[in-house]
C-alpha cells in the first residue's frame, strides 16, 4: 500500500525554531510564497505555505500543529491573515495547519503525489491509500492517473479525513474500492464526540456497498511508549471490529514506537476474540439487519 501525502499547508520557519503563541492574543499569518521562503516568524507574525487568505471567510477555523493551537480569523486582507488564538501553545517550525470545512484551493494531487504514485506503479503496489479524498472528483482523477500508466489493477482506497469527505461519503465509497477512516485529522474536523457516530456509519455504508473498510489512527497510541494497551485502547479495536471494519491499522505505534511488535500482537488478539462473534448466528441476523436499514437511508 503507498500512502500519498495529499493536499496540506505548513508554518514557515520560525526564529529559534519554535516560540510561545499566548491565549486570546493577535497572530497575524503571511500568506504570500515571499515570506513563506524568506521571514522568520516570531511570536506575533509567521507564514505558511499556501495562499489561504483567499479560502478564508471571517470566523473560519485554523488549527495549528493537529489542533494542538487553535485559532479563529478575525481580519483578512491581500496576503495576510489575523487569527485570534484561542489557547497558549510553542508553535514550531514547518508545523501543519487545518482548515476545518474549508474547500481551499490547492490540488489533489501535488506533484510530490504524482511522482511517488508512478515509482507506486513501477512497484506493483497493490493499493493506493489516498489522502484527504473530498469528493468523487478526486477518485475520478486519481483512477484516471492511474489507468492512464499502467497502474489500472491497482485499487483505490479513499482516506475520509474532512468534513467534505464525509458530506460526499455515498459518492466517494461508490467510485473508491475501499474506505479508511483516518481519525486522526477527521477528529480536527468534526466535534471529537462525533468521530465515533461518522465511523459507525462509514462502516455500515461500506459493509451495505460491499466495499473494505479501515479503521485507523491511536487505536493503541499509548503503546508507542508502553508495552501494554489501556483498556479504552482494547475496547476501541474490539468495537471497530465487531461493527465490520475489514481492518485495523496501526500507525505511530509499529513506525516509531517502542513496542511495533507488541503492538501488532496485541491488535491481532483482540480482532481475533472480536471476530467470534462472527460465528454466531445471531451476530449475522444483527448485521443484516443493520445493512437493511441503512439500505432505507
């Protein structure tokens, strides 16, 4: 599976590699590719790497560093942008940024995405895990790219990370050939308490469309750093599982933690206790349930 990078937008450098941004205070944002090359931000002005000022509305959301700062536009003008911060935070250099709900204007696909989907090809991968897929346009535009050298046996899973991906969810699962639920930045776009409701119904779509679905991000998080999941963290797998997810996945936890193959042992456990229940009978009349009535939706 190669995963593409996707359309995002970065901080500039910052002087001294990082500085403290205070609640409640201004912070105004270069917008224009000058500064993003060539100023040093500081406390009060730093620069990012995309134009956003002109995708941006009054009363947007911008999140810095996966929401870790957050902020709320209260000025917009020609290459500039004032946020009011809404929480203290050290803000480093070339940190991410979201847009919650916005439609900003850069490509699906960058040239970076482009370039690692044809060595992909080349390759033989199996599948392409497309980040921040909006729309049925974008899968379009993806399968086109791939038909289009050499890569048409290659499946397409279409990673739902946005508020518009889920507003496009019937269209995006019909042309993709699979789904992940990456909650790791659709938890920056939707109230957290939403996550769990939009993974159940992304689950029971795909299960209705007959389409693999994924769940992935901190479903074991603390085992980055410990050998031994929490309770919450068994209790997630489980449910992901029970619901129909055809897998989970693991991130953080197997690239950079201290524990990969704890990790992916532990994982493998719990979905296999969960996965009994598949052997029940009254599990499948529950399920089929579950696929009729989501066929009225």
């Amino acid at each position: 599976m190669l995963d593409t990078k996707g359309p995002e937008i970065r901080i500039g450098k910052i002087l001294e590699g990082s500085q403290k941004i205070l609640a409640n205070q201004r912070l105004t944002v270069l917008t224009d590719s000058d500064s993003y090359q060539n100023f040093q931000g500081t406390a009060q002005i730093i620069t990012v790497s995309h134009q956003i000022d002109k995708d941006l509305k009054i009363g947007d959301k911008i999140l810095f560093d996966d929401g870790k700062l957050q902020s709320v536009v209260i000025e917009i003008e020609p290459g500039k942008v004032v946020v009011r911060t809404k929480n203290s935070h050290i803000l480093k250099s070339n940190k991410r940024l979201n847009l919650p709900g916005v439609a900003f204007s850069l490509p699906f696909l960058s040239q970076k995405d482009i370039d690692d989907i044809l060595f992909g090809i080349n390759g033989n991968v199996n599948y392409i895990a497309a980040s921040f897929v909006n729309s049925g346009e974008n899968v379009r535009e993806l399968r086109t790219l791939l038909d289009q050298n050499g890569g048409g046996h290659i499946q397409i899973i279409s990673k739902i990370e946005s508020r518009l991906g889920l507003e496009n969810i019937d269209e995006i699962i019909e042309l993709s050939d699979g789904i992940m639920i990456a909650r790791g930045d659709l938890g920056l776009e939707v109230p957290y308490e939403e996550v769990p409701f939009q993974q159940k119904r992304i689950i029971r779509k795909c299960r209705f469309a007959g389409k693999t679905v994924v769940v992935a991000t901190q479903m074991l998080d603390s085992m980055e750093k410990s050998s031994q999941p929490t309770r919450a963290e068994v209790t997630d797998v489980y449910w992901a599982t029970e619901l129909g997810a055809d897998a989970t996945m693991l991130s953080g936890e197997s690239a950079q933690g201290q524990f990969p193959i704890e990790s992916v042992q532990v994982m493998a456990v719990i979905n296999k206790r969960a996965e009994k229940e598949f052997y029940n009978k009254l599990f499948y009349a529950k399920q089929l349930a579950v696929i009729t009535e989501n066929s009225r939706d």
